[in-house]
C-alpha cells in the first residue's frame, strides 16, 4: 500500500493539513505554512480541511 495524503494528528496549529502535507513530501510543516500564507491559497486549504482524512494515532 502506497503513501496516502492525511492530515497530521501531532503536528498541527489549526487541523494538520499543513503538518500532513509536509509528512507526505518530507519537508517542513512550517514551509508548507509559509506558502498557504503567501500564494493566498486559503480556499484550498478549506477544502483539505473538509475532505482529507485523520492520520490514526497510536493507542497502546
């Protein structure tokens, strides 16, 4: 099974899209901030928000 794009359940500000998307391509959460911030990108990070899944948490 390959690699599935899901918000981050531990790094998060708002709801972990941003936390998520930088697990996903291996970089920093914060630069993935940064660009939502500066290309104005506010009504895809809603969508993400609504639509990608939670990334399960370990419970032992």
């Amino acid at each position: 099974m390959g690699k599935k794009l899901m918000k981050s359940s531990t790094d998060k500000i708002i709801s972990g899209v941003c936390g998520g998307i930088g697990e996903y391509f291996g970089i920093s959460s914060t630069i993935v901030r940064l660009l939502f911030c500066f290309t104005g990108s506010f009504l895809l990070y809603l969508l993400l928000v609504l639509f990608l899944d939670e990334k399960p948490t370990l419970q032992l």
